[in-house]
C-alpha cells in the first residue's frame, strides 16, 4: 500500500491519516463489527437499508411530513455515464431508458444520528447531523466517491475513484485503515476526471466483520473482489478476476457474493473463497435486490422496465417481473414500474412465471428440433406441441394477472422504499407516499429534481435528488440552519498575472493541465478562472494538499474544474496525456517525468522561476539546453512545446489513406493499456448496424463523426475540443459508399448534400463552403470526397443517393446479398486553396467505392483509379444506387485518370463476378479490386491484382468465404454478419482479406489465417504489425503469428459494425459506436489504449 495521502477537511482537521487502527483498539472493533450489517433501532446504514439492498424498514413515519432542513451542494452529481442511444433500430426498440444510474444522486445512508453521502462532484465523503444538517465533518479522496458508503461497528466504509477503499471513524472522519490490491496506484482519465485505473464503481458490503468490496472497471487490466477484515483492512482473500466489470452496489446472501456489472447481469461469488460461479441470466442492470434468497436485477438493457429474480445456485432465470424495483413485506412484493405502483401475491407470480419460463423454453428447443425434422408425422406432432405449449404461456399469463392485488398510475421511477406500511416513491419533482393496502397516495412533497435517493431513518424521511439536494421531512423546521463555511482566500495579484503569462506564452486554455508543487493552491484558482483547463495540483505535502484543496472547495472550483493529488515523483498519471504542465518554480518532479506525461503534438511545460542556473540544470536532467528559457511576462519561463511522435500512422479517410489501404503503418507495439475512457457516448453517435464511416486522426486530434454533427477529441486524453452541428451530413453504409470526411494538412472537409464544409480542425469554425462542380447541368451530392496535396476530389451523385435515414428498413437494405451500393455520374477536382475546379470527368456510371488515389507515386505520374460501367442497366440506373450484379454486367473499364488534368492514362476493359461488394485499393504500384459472389450455396472472394503504369493483369485468387461468426465453417449465402463484404487490408507486400493473407505482387497465399475469435460483422483496420477487428470484444490480430483468434484489447466493450477501431499516433483509438447496442457488454464508452512499454517509468514497474 502507498503512504497514505487524502485527508480530512473539516472544521477539526488534521491533515493527515493512518493505514493502522490509531488509538481505537482491535478487540473493542471487532466487538462492535459482530453483528455485521443489523440496523440498530432505526438506523438506515447501508444503501437501501441493508446487505440485501431490501430498501425496507419496520419504522413507521406519522404522515403528513414536514419540512425540517434542505442540504444544497455546491456542485450536484456527476454521473459516470451519460445517456444511452434513442433506440436500437434491429431490434425495434423504440426507447432505451439507462440502466446504470447508481450515481444520479448523492445516496444518503443513516446511523447514530448522523447522514453520510459521498459526493461524485467534490470527491468529498461527508457526514451532515441527521437531524440538524449541519456539516460535522468531510473527508477528502482523490477521486469521485459515487456509490454510498457502509456504516457498522462506528466506522464508515466506502470506496472511491482514487482506487482506495477506505475505513473512517464515524464519529469525526478520522482514517482508520485504506486498501489498495497489490497492483501499482496508476491514474488515467476516466469519465472526465483523473482517476485510478482501477476505480471502485461497487458500493460495499459489510457482515460478520468482513467487508466485501470490488477494484477496478477493465477486467482486461485488473479487477480485484476482497474480503477485507473491518478492523484492519487486512484481506482474508483478495482475487483477481478479468471476468467482472463491477457497477453497482453489493449484494450478500447467506453463502454468495452477488456482484452487479452495470449493463449486464451480477456474477456470483463464494463468500468464503472469492471463487467466480460466473453471471446470472437476465437482462441486465446495475440494480439488484436480495428475493427469497436469490438475487432480482434489472431494468433490463432493453426494455428498461424489467426485474429478472435468478437462481443463486443455477443461475438461470425463475422469474419475471415487469418493473424497476421491489420491496417485499410478508407474502407481497411491490413493484415500481416506469408508469405504475403496483402488489402481488409474491410466491403464487414466482411459481408461475417459472412455469412459464421453463415452456417457453420448451417451445424454443422444439422450434430448432422443427427445423431439422423431415418426417411429416414428426412434424405433425411437433407443431401441435408448440401449439399447445403456446397455450399454456398464454393461459399462465392470465393466472400471473391474477396476482396482482392492486395497481395504481403512479409516474415516479426512480425509487422506492418500504417503512412500516407506507411506500415511498421518487418521481421528477416529487417524493410520495402510498399506503401498503391499495397504494393510494397519502402525502407528497415538492422536490427540486428528481428523487432517487430515499432513506428513513429516526422518524424522518430523507430525500436526495440529482440536482445536489438532500430533503429531510418529518420533524419541527430547523429555525437557522448552520452554514457549511470553509476558508476563503484572498485574492493573489501575483498568481493571476502568472496565471496570464503561461496562458498567454502557451496558448493551450483546454484539455488537462497538471500543477506541479501546487502549494496553496493560487495558481490552480487563476488558471481555472482564465480557461478552459481540467487542472490537477501535484502537491508531495499532504498538509499542504489539504489547504489547497480547501480553498479550491470554498471557491466552487473543487472537483468540477480542480483536483488537487498529495503524491510525490514519479508521477503516477500515465503518459501523454497532459495538455500542459506548470509549476511557478523549478519542480521537485525532474524533467524527463514531465516530458513523459506531456502529450505529443503539442503538450507544454511553462515552469517559472527568478533562477536560470536552477531552470538551467532542471532541463539538463532530460537533455534539454537552456535555449527555451526566455525572460517574458515578468519573469523567466522555460517553455517547451512536444513535437510529434515519430513515424506514427495517420488516419486521414475512411480507409486510412488515398489508396485505401485500411493500414496506418503505425509502429505500436503490444502489449496495450487504457489510456483514457469515457464520452463521446452513444446518444449522438449513429445506429451501430447503419454502419457510419470511421473517425479520423491527424496531428494530434481525433475527429469522430455524429448524427449530423462531427466532434473533435484530444486522442490522449478523451478531453472534448469541440463539436459543430452539420446538419444533412448524415452518412449511413458506409461499406457500400464512400466516406463524407476528410483531414488535410490545414482543414477538415465534410461533404454535405451538393457542397463540401471547410472546417478549422483546432476550432470546429465553419470557415467556407466548396460547391461540388457540374451543377450548372444538373444538381447533384457531393458523393466520393478524398483529398491529395491541394487537390480535393469529389463524385457528382443524383440528389439523395446516399443512404441517410437510420431505420430497420435502411438495415436491412444494406445488408445482405445483391444489395444496392452508391454510385456517382463524373468525377471533380477542385483546387481546395482557390476553390476553382481543375477539371471534370464524365462518361459512364462511377461506383463510390470503386476509386483509389495512389498517393504514394511521384506527384507528376500521380492518378486515380476508378470503375466505371458503360451498360445501358448502370448508365440508366435513376437514384444513384445500384445492385453489383447488374454494375458489373459488361462493358466494365478500369480506368487510370491523371490527377494533373483529369486525362485518361489508360483504360482497360474488365470481367468482374462480383455480386455483393466491390473495393478498389492499391499500393506499390499494384491496383487491386476485391469483392464478393456466389457460386451456388457459397460464398466468395475474388481478388485481382492489375499494375498501377499499364493496366495489365498482374494474378488474381479467388477463394472461398468463412463464416464470420465461427472459426473454419464456411460462409452460407445471404449472411448478415459481414460474411460478403470484407474490405482488404494491404501492409507493405502483403494484402490481408479475412481470413487469409496473400503477397501483393503474386497474390500468392501466405501461411496465415486470422480468425475473428468471436462474434461480429465489422471490418478490418491495421497497423505495421497488428489487424483490428471485432471477434466478440475488439481485438488485436499479430500478423507475425502463423494463426491467431486476436488479443482483445478489452472484455467490457464492442466496437462498432464497421471501421471502428483506428490506430493511430501511437494509440489504439476505439471511439463509441456501439449505438443502439443491446447485447450484453458492461460497458459502452469511447477509450483509447497505449502501448504498456510506453508506461513505464523508474519507480513505478509498469
């Protein structure tokens, strides 16, 4: 364990803590911690009361409750997560409601007369008297604290974002003891805010004085489950588990550990050993609730609106339920849906609804036995069981109908709790209250938000909602309620004018900025007034962290702009992911530590000191010479500004390049770790199954196209640039189009309808409008968009050509076989600095993703290449899509036009089978055209190779298609799992065509095979030395390995169904597009990876 670092702000403070037991001792705890998590008289010291998260108590409130206090904070949450898609368009689900929600409101929690909350804006555990609210004390971590905390024994459990799980003293917040598993203390960006790569995203769970307790996010880099004794922090067991990705509060049954995994279903634990049983069936959620003895989760990643009770031993799904919460007195269980209140007669439902799961399972495993029945008797019998069987479900329904003993409209879904005879219910600007009998309203107060924490405690009610606020009703008004004061600080003219100078001599106001030897905390306070910074004070003394971060709290600048981390050198924050690094004098962190987190193309360090022999000798330490110290604002300064790193790839179009080979070269190495994680999420992004175009990543930005819109990203750490609404831009399929963006050296372009945006990459602008040429004939899109030195080039397509609507029909038009593809009527140039067109090409019908431009050739023989058909079928086709079969019907050229003037280099005449795809990529003087085609029941790939100066037929190799979704079946005809068209990687001499690999200049096969390793549908990208693709989870293909199923970079996410994972700028970048997803993964967040190596550092061992 690291020395331990956060301490208690308060108005005793001292500053400092202790990894021991202090002067508290063991055998009085382990006393007080016997009777494990039994409310004592009316205490509420667990979320939802208890290690069941039972949310019910035997205390009665005397109804009408009055107002008594109101607790505001000065920031309100913070959630993790943000909205999920509008819906998932497969599946026809037409609102997705989020299912992770744990940290919508600061949960209070209740014992010995006092409130405890954490806060996920301040990175604050704070305790309020109960009956008063006022502060008696807060104690400060290094992280957001989103889950509440545990009290037992008079002590205070809970973890937080900084990877510490802690044990305070209930009674003044004094540290008892701190846990950290046995794996380095690393901090990432994460959700916006630095924390540890191993966050704690699980509330605890206290019993028999063991505390149970989760670390970590990405089983894929380290999950621990422990069982920590509640005295002394010491583990009975700690396990490493890759398998879980822990979200959500802790439940305990007698023998198992349930642990919730935010979109998906809770896994179960021995409590006894840590042994993993692995997850239980259902929909998901990252609420749970003790039933009987097993564990009920919901709402469902699909509906949103539902509860699935599991078998703890089985683990498969007894029953269902429709709604998001239960409480359960005697016989009844009481439900809470989206739009009702409603009681059951609990074990009758129970029983039936297992009857009815267990037939409707019966009628699947028939339905699959029908499928492969010949015999007609048999077939007979077959449906007239699932007949039956229907029936029965339907008859089984009606009697579960009948369990309900009352159901009221109640629209307040976002808690529910039980006391005495009354249910408490949350709604958006409200908190209720129904009796038990027939759940008529008795009593309702006005809220400001809405209310998903309830507590009760003591004869009050305590409300929290997600606005900050926390309500406690049931007592007389507080007459004057005491103030939460904190120091205040005068202001530091010395400060701000430094805080002028190094915003002004740098010129970076956004992304992360780190504060070295932050002292007081002045400096962070002025550099958050005058920018856009997320900024982080490094402060070694721990005392001095503390005023820092007091101040910082008293000024509202304390975790929603500022952190402040007690830590010494070396720097535990991985590497490259500061936009800038400061200090007001020399630093105690030596320079090559600096060097190391600051970011590629562009990351700054302005260290300030009034001696240049100590700057001088600084910059020595990392080989730097005195050159960029220079005496300005006031003072003297060393500046140094990170160039690129070197020989890293680009990702310039959909397919990485001009010449379309998928391939950034990039020389990453693995293995990889996370970076950063968090938004952009799924709301604005584009449907997963319309398959968008992927992001690109130049100098330094990564830029990821939305729903109509396009956001720029700092690719080291996840911070927004900035986001511009481009309204009509809207690609869909990009497999069967082209891509609509495009990165020069100076602009991005975004073709839109018939014009093409010029956007400032560093600022989002809108800075001109390109008018696709040709229109004076007729109008049309701007189709293909690529761009080469000053020489923008474009398709005119019939207006509307594109797929743009996102909706199951769009889908199901893009997928499958003899699909419709995009294509254009001529091809453009324009000059992009003067906006003139070059020239014009128009003669037969062009296919948009039958072009290629050989950027790697000299500029004087450079040319395009393109294919074009001159049948009557193709040049008549009248919406600008048209089926390959038909394109590809005769009179087919290959042409290579000049990209000098637009001239015909050459042209040949060519027979292509393709049916289904069709992509033209090239490099080393190779043109290869690939696509897909049927020969009876199969499915196949025809490559064929021409030369890139005449034209002539250099080999060709067809060969039969596998099943993506397996490992050496073959393909049937008609997939919709990407089984017709895969887009070819080509890595320097070798084209790569899932699976095979084959030589560029003979198209000879190599000894490789990548297998997927897991379901999916996407499309290949590469590196130097690895392909990408999804095979469940993203994964990593070694091209140096004869056969591979891949290394997933993660467990928790998938990647879109397309182009989605880009490596680029010595990062692996997987932004979010798993939109509308509803398949059970964890998580869905962008992230980016680094290679581990780039890690490491001198003291840390990483």
């Amino acid at each position: 364990m690291r020395p331990f670092r956060p301490g208690r702000s308060s108005e005793i403070m001292n500053g400092t803590g202790s990894s021991g037991l202090g002067s508290v001792p063991q055998l009085l705890i382990a006393a007080l911690l016997s009777a494990g998590a039994a409310a004592v008289g009316s205490d509420w010291p667990a979320y939802l009361h208890d290690n069941a998260r039972s949310g019910v108590t035997d205390e009665s409130l005397v109804l009408p409750l009055p107002l008594a206090w109101t607790h505001e904070s000065r920031l309100a949450p913070k959630p993790a997560w943000p909205a999920p898609a509008k819906q998932d368009f497969w599946h026809e689900i037409r609102e997705l409601r989020p299912v992770v929600t744990y940290d919508r409101a600061f949960q209070p929690v209740i014992a010995d007369g006092a409130l405890y909350f954490g806060s996920s804006s301040d990175d604050h555990l704070y305790c309020l008297d109960a009956a008063t609210g006022a502060l008696r004390w807060r104690f400060r971590t290094e992280g957001p604290v989103r889950l509440a905390p545990f009290i037992v024994g008079g002590h205070v459990y809970f973890g937080s974002d900084d990877g510490l799980i802690y044990a305070l003293d209930a009674s003044d917040g004094r540290p008892i003891w701190h846990f950290r598993p046995p794996e380095p203390d690393w901090r990432i960006p994460g959700n916006g805010r630095i924390v540890s790569w191993m966050p704690v995203r699980s509330g605890l769970a206290v019993e028999n004085g063991i505390v149970y307790a989760c670390s970590g996010l990405f089983g894929s880099q380290s999950v621990y489950v422990s069982a920590l004794d509640a005295a002394t922090g010491k583990p009975h067991w700690s396990v490493k588990t890759p398998e879980i990705a822990p979200q959500g509060y802790l439940v305990l049954s007698p023998t198992r550990l349930f642990i919730p995994t935010g979109r998906t279903n809770p896994v179960v634990v021995d409590r006894e050993t840590g042994k993993v049983f692995g997850e239980t069936a259902g929909a998901g959620g990252a609420y749970a609730v003790l039933v009987d003895g097993q564990v009920a989760t919901g709402p469902g990643r699909t509906s949103g609106n539902v509860l699935d009770l599991a078998d703890a031993e089985s683990k498969e799904t007894i029953a269902s339920f429709p709604g998001l919460r239960m409480v359960i007195a005697g016989d009844a269980a009481y439900l809470q849906s989206l739009t009702d209140l409603w009681a059951l007669d609990r074990p009758r439902y129970i029983e039936l609804s297992h009857r009815q799961i267990l037939t409707q399972k019966r009628i699947k495993e028939t339905e699959k036995t029908l499928q492969q029945t010949t015999d007609e008797a048999e077939i007979t019998r077959l449906k007239q069981a699932i007949f039956e069987d229907g029936a029965a479900v339907a008859a089984l329904s009606l009697e579960m109908g009948a369990c309900i003993r009352w159901k009221k409209a109640v629209e307040a879904p976002y808690a529910l709790i039980l006391a005495g005879d009354v249910l408490f219910t949350g709604g958006n600007g409200f908190v209720a209250g129904h009796a038990i009998q027939d759940g008529t309203e008795k009593w309702r107060a006005d809220v400001d938000g809405c209310a998903y924490g309830l507590a009760v405690a003591n004869g009050r009610l305590y409300v929290s909602t997600d606005k900050g606020r926390i309500y406690c009703f049931g007592a007389k008004p507080i007459s004057e309620q005491a103030a939460d004061t904190l120091p205040s600080s005068l202001a530091s003219p010395v400060h701000e004018a430094m805080a002028e100078a190094i915003l002004k001599q740098t010129g970076i106001g956004k992304g992360y900025c780190l504060v070295l030897d932050c002292g007081s905390g002045q400096l962070i306070r002025e550099l958050a007034r005058k920018s856009d910074l997320q900024i982080v004070g490094v402060e070694p003394d721990p005392a001095k962290a503390e005023a820092a971060s007091a101040m910082l709290l008293s000024e509202g600048l304390y975790g929603a702009r500022t952190t402040v981390h007690a830590v010494s050198p070396p720097l535990p924050y991985t590497s490259m992911m500061a936009n800038l690094v400061v200090c007001e004098t020399t630093p105690s962190v030596p320079c090559r530590e600096v060097l190391r987190v600051l970011r590629p193309f562009g990351g700054t360090f302005c260290i300030g000191d009034s001696d240049e022999s100590r700057l001088a000798a600084w910059l020595a330490g990392a080989g730097l010479d005195a050159s960029c110290i220079r005496k300005d604002h006031g003072g003297l300064w060393a500046v140094h500004i990170r160039g690129p790193l070197e020989d890293t790839g680009e990702w310039t179009q959909l397919y990485a390049n001009p010449n379309h080979t998928a391939c950034s070269l990039d020389p990453l190495r693995g293995p990889m770790a996370i970076q950063w994680f968090g938004e952009p999420g799924p709301r604005d992004m584009i449907d997963r199954h319309h398959r968008p175009m992927s992001s690109l990543f130049k100098a330094g930005r990564l830029f990821i196209p939305g729903n109509d819109m396009v956001m720029a990203v700092d690719p080291y750490n996840g911070f927004l640039l900035w986001r511009l609404d481009v309204p009509n831009s809207r690609r869909v399929g990009a497999l069967k189009n082209s891509g609509h963006m495009v990165i020069a050296e100076d602009w991005l372009y975004v073709a839109v309808q018939g014009e093409c945006w010029k956007v400032n990459p560093a600022t989002g602008e809108k800075a001109g409008v390109l008018k696709a040429p040709g229109q004076e004939q007729k109008p049309h899109d701007w189709g293909y968009l690529d761009c080469v030195g000053d020489a923008l080039v474009g398709t005119g397509q019939k207006p509307g050509a594109s797929f743009n609507v996102m909706s199951k029909a769009t889908v199901n038009t893009i997928e499958g076989d003899f699909r419709p593809v995009i294509a254009s009527d001529c091809l453009f140039c324009v000059d992009r600095q003067t906006g003139q067109t070059r020239w014009l090409y128009r003669h037969g019908c062009i296919l948009n993703n039958g072009i290629m431009i050989d950027a790697e050739s000299e500029e004087s023989g450079r040319c395009i290449y393109l294919l074009e058909s001159r049948n009557e079928k193709a040049m008549g086709n009248d919406r600008g899509r048209i089926r390959l079969d038909e394109f590809f019907a005769g009179d087919v050229w290959l042409l290579a036009l000049r990209l000098s003037d637009g001239s015909v280099a050459w042209e040949k005449s060519v027979t292509l089978p393709y049916q289904h795809i069709a992509y033209l990529n090239g490099s080393r003087g190779v043109v290869l055209a690939t696509g897909t085609y049927n020969k009876g029941n199969e499915v196949w790939y025809g490559l064929y190779a021409f030369d890139m100066k005449t034209g002539n037929d250099m080999w060709q190799t067809p060969y039969r298609a596998l099943d993506n979704r397996s490992t050496d079946n073959f393909a049937e005809i008609d997939g919709s799992h990407g089984e017709q068209w895969q887009h070819p990687v080509i890595i320097e001499n070798t084209v790569y065509s899932r699976p095979f690999a084959f030589d560029l200049r003979t198209g000879e096969k190599k000894d490789y095979i990548a297998r997927r390793g897991g379901h999916g549908c996407g499309g290949l990208t590469a590196s130097a030395y690895y392909l990408y693709g999804r095979g469940n989870n993203p994964r990593m293909y070694p091209t140096e390995t004869a056969s591979t199923e891949g290394i997933p970079l993660t467990n928790e996410t998938r990647p879109g169904c397309w182009l989605n994972i880009i490596p680029a700028g010595g990062l692996v970048m997987i932004p979010e597009s798993s939109s509308g997803c509803t398949c059970g993964y964890p998580l869905q967040t962008s992230l980016a990876l680094i290679p581990a190596s780039a890690l490491i550092t001198e003291a840390n061992g990483r």
